[in-house]
C-alpha cells in the first residue's frame, strides 16, 4: 500500500477526547481513535474497504461493458444503475443508454441529470456531453457560456475533440485562447485541427540564427514582428481582400509567431508553395529559419 499522505487534529468534546484523521487523495475517507495510532489503524481499514468496493466495481464494469456491446442492454442497465449512485463511468454509460433508449425508454432529461452529475466530479466525456447539449439546446435551452464551460474541463483533461470545439467556438470573441486550444488539439493528432490550424517552418533546415534578434527582449522581438506584419505582409494581402493580425509572439530558442488571417485569403492553408510560405519567407529575412509560425 502506498503511503497515506493524511491531515489529523486532536478533538475533544462530551464524548471524550481523540483523533480524527483524513486522507488527502480521498479526503471522504477519515479515521477516528482514542490515540493517533488507533485513528490511523481506522483509516487504513476504512482505506482497504474502499479500494475492494473499487475493485468490486471495476469487475462490475466489466460484466456491463461486455453486455452492452452484445446488446443484452438489460443486464448492463441492472448492473449501472446501483453503480450510479457513486460511480462517474456507470452515470455516463447509462445517460449514454438513455440517450439512445438502448434498454429503456428514451429521456434526454434523465441522460442530461447523469452527465452533469458526473462531469461535477470532472468527468471527461460527461463534461464533453454537457458541453454538446449546452451548444445545440438539446435537453436545455442552448447557453454558450456554458458550453464553452463543460468543454473547457473535458479540454484540461486533454480531449482533443473538446480543446477542437473549444478553439471553433472561441474564435470570434477570444483569438489567443481559440488558437492555444486548436494548436493543442492538432499537436494531439486531431484531424480538424490540422486541416484549420497551418504550421510552416524551415527549423530543420536552419543553420545560422540571428543572435542580434534573440538578444532583444521580448517586446522588442514583438515590434519587429509587427513591423514585418504591417510593412509587407498587410498590403500584400490587401491586394486579394485579406489581411492578418498577430495573436501570439512566443520568444525563446525557436520564437512562435501565431497569425490569424482577416478577411479573404486565397489558398492560406495550401502549404509552403502558398501564402504561408511567402509569410514565413518574410520572417525569415528579419529573424532566421528557426522559427514556427501557426496561421489561422
């Protein structure tokens, strides 16, 4: 058994004197004695109980997971149920069966009240699910304040689907958050994201770097950015009816220049033969190859 990281106080009331001690990884779980000793020897039961009633329901799981993908949705139902009133994966599954009205009746009222309940414990998918009822006004009235909410918790568990959903909604009002979480979602491997999100850089082919530039600080390093972007890079876009702006400037060994485009922009995610090349060609000539530019 892993050593208990714990909290105790000594309590005194009509009962008599002792300890009270609580786990720090399960703070629900609490010891009591007369002695420090006793309480601890309490809670290491209570510890050892809880971890055979997981290992109950995790066997548990298991049976149900096995019924349901051979559509004996009853037996699955019979065994989420009970399992619900504590376990956040039982609470998705059987909101997943009732959104579905595999096994019982369709109810996206009841499938709505299980998702919630489990993404109030941060449970990832229910707290994507919720995300997905708040967006569309399934089961609620639609709310994007709290759909970007829910997505945001399933996003922090690194969901790339939800960091996806979270970039595409925040893009109109929040331009750095919409790109940091569509640039972790395309790092993660989601398909949407890579085909949005254009990364362009010659870093592998990079040889010298310019040590004047990395020797400004970085708002200096931001003002010749700028100056690249206002200089060169908006008048030729103008001239298709586009533009671009800068969302982010990341310094360092490898500087991030994150661009998002304006306006219309004539093959803006067609590769290194495009207007990505040429924007990453212009940084090139005032920082060095070793650089990574992402546009949006």
């Amino acid at each position: 058994m892993e050593e208990l990281r714990t909290h105790y106080h000594y309590f005194s009331n009509e009962e008599g004197d002792g300890y009270e001690i609580y786990s720090c990884d399960i703070p629900d779980l609490k010891g009591y004695g007369e002695t420090y000793d006793e309480a601890m020897d309490d809670l290491r039961k209570n510890l050892k109980r809880h971890e055979e009633k997981g290992m109950e329901a995790q066997s548990l799981m298991e049976n149900a997971i096995a019924a349901y993908d051979r559509k004996d949705y009853g037996v699955a139902r019979s065994i989420w149920e009970p399992l619900s009133a504590t376990n956040t994966d039982a609470m998705v599954n059987l909101g997943t069966m009732y959104v579905k009205g595999f096994g019982v009746a369709r109810n996206i009222s009841v499938a709505f009240t299980l998702f919630e309940r489990a993404a109030a414990y941060g449970h990832e998918t229910a707290a994507f699910y919720m995300g997905g009822m708040y967006e569309n006004g399934i089961g609620v009235s639609a709310d994007k304040a709290e759909s970007i909410r829910y997505y945001t918790i399933a996003a922090n568990a690194n969901m790339p689907t939800a960091q996806l959903k979270l970039g595409t909604l925040l893009r109109d009002e929040d331009a750095l958050g919409a790109m940091t979480w569509m640039i972790r979602a395309a790092h993660a491997g989601e398909e949407k994201a890579h085909a949005l999100i254009t990364y362009v850089s010659n870093m592998s082919h990079a040889t010298d770097i310019n040590v004047a530039f990395r020797m400004m600080d970085e708002s200096s390093q931001r003002a010749k950015v700028e100056m690249v972007i206002a200089e060169t890079l908006t008048p030729t876009l103008a001239s298709d009816g586009g533009g671009i702006e800068l969302v982010n400037y990341i310094g360092g060994d490898t500087p991030e220049i994150w661009l998002r485009y304006l306006g219309a922009c004539s093959g803006c995610n067609l590769g290194p033969t495009s207007t990505a090349g040429m924007i990453l060609e212009q940084f090139e000539k005032v920082i060095d190859k070793k650089i990574v530019i992402y546009l949006w």
